[in-house]
C-alpha cells in the first residue's frame, strides 16, 4: 500500500490514483454511495482512465529518454 500511494517520479502521480482515479483513503474514512452516484463513478473512470494511462505513458517515455542520456551505455 506505502508503495502504491507514494507519488512516482516518473509519472508524476501515484500508482493507485492512477488505477482507481482518486487518492486513496482507509476503508474506515470511506463514506456510502447510492447505487447511482456509484455507477456514475465507474463511467466517469472508463473514461478518464485511458487519458491519464496514455498520460503515464509519455511520462515514462520522457523519463526513459533522460536517464538514457544520463547514463549512456
């Protein structure tokens, strides 16, 4: 979990965020949904996933290219 919610330099955001699009919290902080406000949740994520894993993506590219050109082989 530390792993998970630790900020990536390379990516610039946290693996969990990255999967499940929010911060994470303990399940104690967790609050109800209703059933509607959750489906509309899950449709928001199918959507803005795809953005924010293409994002990490060039992130990783970009990070990739420097430290190829920091140390060179």
């Amino acid at each position: 979990m530390a792993y998970n919610t630790s900020q990536q330099n390379s990516i610039k955001m946290t693996l969990y965020f990255l999967m499940y699009d929010r911060i994470a919290r303990l399940p104690i902080e967790g609050e109800v949904l209703s059933r509607s406000i959750l489906l509309n949740r899950i449709i928001t994520l199918i959507h803005k996933l795809l953005l924010f894993r293409e994002s990490a993506r060039i992130d990783i590219k970009k990070a990739q290219k420097k430290m190829k050109q920091n140390y060179p082989v």
